[in-house]
C-alpha cells in the first residue's frame, strides 16, 4: 500500500502539575521541586535523561514562581540584570554550555539574582560535576548546588507517560496496547516519545488504525 504524505506538525504537550504522573522513579525529584523555598542557597539542578520530564517540571515549578524559562543558548543575548529581577529563572539544559560568553552570562545570573533573594533552577542531562564548563569561578558554584534527579520510569511512570503521549497527540490508545508494549519497548522516555510518534507516522501514512499490531511491525520488524 502507498504510503500518504505526513505532515510533521507540531504536538502540544500537557505540562501542568496535575499532568505529571509521580511514581516512585521521581517523587523525591517532585518532592524537592515542590519544597523550593527550602532549597540550598536557593538553587537546584534538576537532573534526568533525554524525555524524563525536566521540562515539564520546570514549568511546574515556573507556574509557581512565576520563573522565566530561558534555554541555554539563548542566555549570552538577554540582559542578565533584568533576568535577575524576575526573582525566579529557570536554565534549560545547563550541561550544554560551552562557549565563553554564555559561561559567563551564566555566572553573573547565578550571583546577581541570589544576591537578590531569588531562586535558580537549572535542568542538565548529569551532575554539574560532568559539565564542560571552563570557567573556574562557575565550576565551583554549579558543583556547589543541589540536584534532584529523575530517575529511568518504573510500569508505573512508563505507561502513565505513553497514555499522555497519546492524549498530547489526541489519539485514543486501544486497551490491549499498553499492556503489549511494556514488556517489549525500550524502558526510557525518550524511546516512549519515538515510539507513540512513529504509532501516529505510519498511522497516518498507511491509514491503519493504531494496535498492537501496527506495533509489533516497529518493536519486532522482519526483514520481508
């Protein structure tokens, strides 16, 4: 059968407090972004692999605070005074900086707005420890803060996050398709999201409906 073009549009993802399912795998990383206030000089580094859900709990916790959320790339451009004064900031995937300029705009954002009172949260991919920061002065405050890491999902989070998938892309997920993919798909967020986007692809393409069926053809492919 010839497959139907598909549009690659983009997913709106559910990222409010009551869309994050708390398992055991991350309800301590939960735990400690809910208690903010008591945080270590104010700051925490919230760990997690690729899909784990930092981003999602940085905008819980922004919803909260009232946080900026500003990506790592895009942190040399902004005026870090006035970032500071918003009191609360958020630093998406800290562990990716590199270049001089932003190590250092990273730097004068961390001292500025806990001089003021404020509070930082940064999400990385590993501990401040592995980061490749060159600039002494940064090293020592980021290893210096606390982490709260998201640990790989449990049943419970894996087919709590593929049920939302499937509601972010507004897709009914049939009843014995959860219970087939469990025990057969790679246990990481990350390959949940690349599994219920190539379901919705060839879905699409093929003009099948979604089953375990359909599944088995991307887990368990044969070389016909």
């Amino acid at each position: 059968m010839a497959e139907q073009l598909v549009f690659d549009l983009p997913q709106r993802a559910a990222q409010g407090r009551e869309d994050f399912f708390v398992t055991p795998a991350n309800a301590l990383a939960v735990a400690q972004i809910d208690n903010w206030a008591n945080w270590p000089q104010r700051k925490l580094v919230l760990v997690g692999a690729e899909g784990a859900g930092k981003t999602h709990l940085a905008h819980v916790w922004a919803a909260q605070t009232g946080a900026e959320i500003v990506a790592h790339d895009a942190l040399a451009t902004r005026d870090i005074a006035a970032l500071a004064g918003r009191g609360a900031v958020v630093i998406e995937d800290a562990d990716r900086i590199r270049d001089p300029a932003t190590q250092e705009a990273l730097f004068h954002l961390h001292n500025l707005i806990l001089a003021e009172g404020g509070h930082l949260l940064l999400t990385a991919r590993s501990a401040p420890n592995l980061w490749p920061l060159t600039l002494p002065d940064l090293q020592s405050r980021m290893q210096g803060t606390a982490t709260a890491t998201l640990d790989p999902p449990d049943d419970a989070l894996l087919g709590a996050l593929l049920v939302k998938l499937f509601a972010d892309r507004q897709l009914q997920m049939p009843p014995r398709l959860l219970p087939y993919l469990l025990p057969r798909m790679e246990r990481s967020c990350a390959a949940a999201q690349a599994l219920v986007a190539e379901l919705d692809r060839r879905a699409l393409a093929t003009g099948r409906k979604i089953s375990d069926r359909l599944a088995a053809e991307i887990l368990e492919p044969t070389d016909d």
